[in-house]
C-alpha cells in the first residue's frame, strides 16, 4: 500500500492533536480492509524451485556481486 507511510503519520498526528485518545483507537477508525489477499499454495508450490535455485546460487556469486557494488561505489 503506497499511502501506508502517510496514513500512519496522519494516525500519529490525530493523537498528538488529542483527536483520538491512542494509536489503537486512531487506527482503527482510519484504517479500513477493502480486500483479503490468501496465499495460494498452487503458485507457492511454483515457486518454490526458483526460491531454492536462487538460494544455492547466491554464495557462488556474492563475491562478485560485492565486487561490482564496490567498483560502482569508487565512481561514486
């Protein structure tokens, strides 16, 4: 949710202006569930393969992958 950040200052603010007596109350008259999202397990299954490829392959390239950080960090 790109608005998050925004909606948790203005759930402060409403409670440093005594709007709203705490966080819990503030929250839970400006935030409002317009959709559930479940996990789906068909897609979890999926990915699963690529989430573990990718896991194995990381410690075979994080030197290099440090090395290109650190050469593009010098040109600052």
């Amino acid at each position: 949710m790109p608005d998050a950040p925004t909606l948790g200052s203005a759930i402060l603010a409403a409670v440093a202006a005594g709007l709203k007596p705490d966080i819990q109350t503030a929250a839970d008259d400006m935030v409002h569930v317009r959709d559930r999202i479940e996990p789906n397990k068909a897609a979890h299954d999926e990915y699963r393969f690529y989430v573990d490829q990718y896991i194995a392959t990381y410690p075979r390239v994080e030197d290099l992958i440090h090395e290109t950080v650190r050469h593009v960090a010098a040109r600052g």
